[in-house]
C-alpha cells in the first residue's frame, strides 16, 4: 500500500540529480514561446523515467504517470524565464544576456520532474493505483499566456482536480503558503496611444499639447477609476513606461503610455475593459487629441477552491510535517493558473524559498536567489497533493 513516507523516500533519493537539473535550467533560461531547450530536457529526463511525452505546442509538453480507472489529478509547472539580467554570482547564474529566471520557474519544473520521478518509481513497483497528469506550461509570463493555449490542447481533458507551486522568497524554505479563496489579483495590461497637432511651446494655444493631455491621463485615469470602481475589488493601475517627444521646445505629435490594470474581485474584472476605453476618451476630450486604447485581457484571480485547498494542506502536512503549513496574503501578482482553476476544481501554494535568517529577495529582481532545498520541498508537496486528491 502506497505511504506518504514512500513518496517523501523517493523524492529524497533524487535530490542530486535534481539540483543538477535546476542549475541546468537556471543557466539556460528561455523567454516566453522560446522554452525549446528547456522542453527538451524536460522530455529527454519524463523518457528516461518510460513516460510518454506529447507537444502542447512548439512548446511545453503534457505526460501520464499511474494508471487505473479513477479520477485523474494534474499537477503544473511553467517553463519561461524573465528579459531580466542575472546579477547574481552564483556558478549557475544565467549564461543568456538579459534573460534570467528571476521568478523561480525553473524551480517549479524541476520540483515537477521530482515529483514524476518519485511517482514514477512507485509507478514501476506497481503502488500508484491512480493516474497522475504532469503539466509542463510554456509563456506563463506574457498576455495572454500559454495556459489558455495548454487548455485548448487538452492539458486538462479528463482531469478532476489540479495542483500547482509558486516560489515565494517571503517565506521561508521548508514551509508552504496557503490560501482559501483568491490568492492572486486579475491582471490586464493597458497601453493608451495618443495623436494630435504638435507645433512649438511657444504656441500651445495652435497644437493639441499632446504631451500635456499625456500627463493628465497618466494621473486621472487611476484617480477616476479609484472613484468608478468598488474600492472593495483593490483596482490599481500603475504606469510603467511614458513615452513622447525628444525635445524641450517642440511639442510631439504622438505619445504612448503602457501599464497593468490589476484587481482582486473578478466580477469587476469582466467589466473593466469597457469601463478603461469610455474614462480615456472622457479624460482626452478636452485636449482635441486622439486615443487609441490597446486593452489585453490578461489573467483573472487564482481562486482556490475549499476543497483542494483542505487536500493541499494535507498533503503538506503529510510530506513536511504539520508546522510547514502557513498561510499567505492574497497578492495583486497576475498568474495564469487562475484560467486553469477556472477550468477544473483546484489550488496553488506558495513555495517558501528563503533561507531562515537570510535576506528576503524580491521576484521578477535580477539578485533572486532560492534556497534549492526548495527544489526537493515542491517534489515532495506535489507528490503528494496527487496522492491526497487519488484517495478523497
């Protein structure tokens, strides 16, 4: 009969190989819809184990471990890594100019590889009477994502329940993040183009001052939606990137302005589109200019389900012990598992990766730097949310 302690020995066991394959994957990271290397060794090391591997595209890849007639449950991961430059001095650090695994993704699959060794192992000793589907997700970090494109391939056909990790540097390693209900915020991404008749500063009074008109919307779209939307659903738009001009005394004639929109109510989600193009033309109209709103739709909130969230912290506590258990705050941070959850009853943890009494990092920073224990705790914790869930 199949233990917890069976699990967590399996995964123990692989812990050399699996460091190995993180610090691989550490320093080969790959942009979104680019994972070609990272998929193939994610195949080549699923064939080694004798499970069978198909495409989800020209990247990413889906797999079966166990068999048996009863539900089957999935466990996630996602492949891409960041245009962020590692500034690390690790000898692991990335060998790709400007392209870092600066989210921990390259923890998550490799987690997910122990968790199909292990699995595997019980598999070929015939103790895993149930089915296990492993979710290899490309472009988790761009809009739209390529959760939207693994559910139409079928990453989720036949699937009762799913289960994922996040790395999450404010914890610290050896302990999981739970959370009923949303864990992260909805997230969409906005970029408002601006037109109009420039000219000289001198004479503002003959142009449509687009620069001007710029600046407003940067400021009163956030303020009015801060007034149009329930302040229970957390909206917050944040600007990153401004752009119009190249000289003090000329007045452009185009200027561009790109930022996230992000909420944590999904009711409000689905009307803030609309909601965005009708406040910019009000907020321009004064000014005489054009606007041309570009609005992707990004992500809605993980919503963990009571359920799989009562299963994920069984499964913690069997594989780590009761105190690895803790819980965590919902955050404003987009993920596209929302769309999976959304498909199929299930959770997502967060993977503490900070040494006790070390310093916190910072995702999406180029100084990120996990505590690989971490590695082996994911394995251990996905492992056995498949197992919690077979038995239910």
């Amino acid at each position: 009969m199949l233990t917890p302690s069976d699990l967590v020995d399996a995964v123990d066991a692989l812990v050399p190989d699996l460091l190995e394959i993180r610090r691989d994957l550490h320093a080969h990271p790959e942009l979104s819809w680019q994972e070609h290397r990272t998929t193939d060794v994610v195949a080549r090391h699923l064939d080694k184990l004798g499970l069978t591997c198909s495409p989800l595209g020209a990247t990413g890849l889906v797999a079966e471990v166990g068999s048996g007639p009863g539900p089957v449950v999935a466990l996630r991961a996602d492949l891409d890594a960041l245009p962020v430059e590692d500034t690390t001095t690790d000898p692991w650090r990335s060998t790709v100019a400007g392209v870092a695994h600066a989210c921990g993704h390259d923890v998550h699959t490799t987690a997910l590889l122990g968790a199909a060794g292990a699995l595997a192992t019980l598999d070929d000793a015939r103790a895993l009477p149930f089915r296990v589907r492993l979710v290899f997700q490309p472009a988790e970090e761009v809009m739209p994502g390529g959760a939207l494109s693994s559910l139409a391939a079928g990453a989720l056909t036949g699937v009762s329940r799913v289960f994922a990790l996040h790395c999450d540097p404010a914890l610290d390693v050896g302990t999981i993040g739970l959370r009923e209900g949303s864990l992260t915020g909805a997230a969409d991404m906005i970029t408002v183009t601006l037109a109009g008749r420039g000219g000289h500063t001198s004479r503002p009074h003959l142009t449509q001052d687009l620069t001007f008109a710029l600046a407003t919307l940067c400021t009163q779209l956030p303020a009015a939606l801060s007034r149009r939307v329930d302040p229970r659903a957390g909206a917050s738009l944040v600007w990153g990137s401004i752009n119009a001009g190249s000289a003090p005394n000329v007045i452009p004639s185009s200027g561009q302005v790109r930022g996230t929109l992000r909420m944590l109510d999904a009711a409000a989600w689905h009307d803030a589109e609309h909601l965005v193009r009708a406040l910019v033309r009000e907020i321009v109209a004064p000014y005489g200019v054009d606007a041309d709103v570009a609005y992707t739709r990004g992500v809605p909130p993980v919503v963990n389900d009571v359920e799989s969230t009562e299963l994920l912290r069984d499964a913690v506590a069997a594989a780590l012990g009761p105190s690895a258990v803790t819980t965590t705050t919902q955050s404003l941070g987009g993920e596209d598992f929302a769309w999976f959850v959304e498909s199929v009853p299930g959770a997502m943890g967060r993977l503490g990766t900070r040494t006790p009494g070390g310093p916190t990092y910072d995702l999406h920073q180029g100084n990120l730097r996990v505590d690989e224990r971490a590695v082996a705790v994911g394995a251990k914790v996905l492992a056995m949310s498949a197992l919690a869930s077979a038995t239910v």
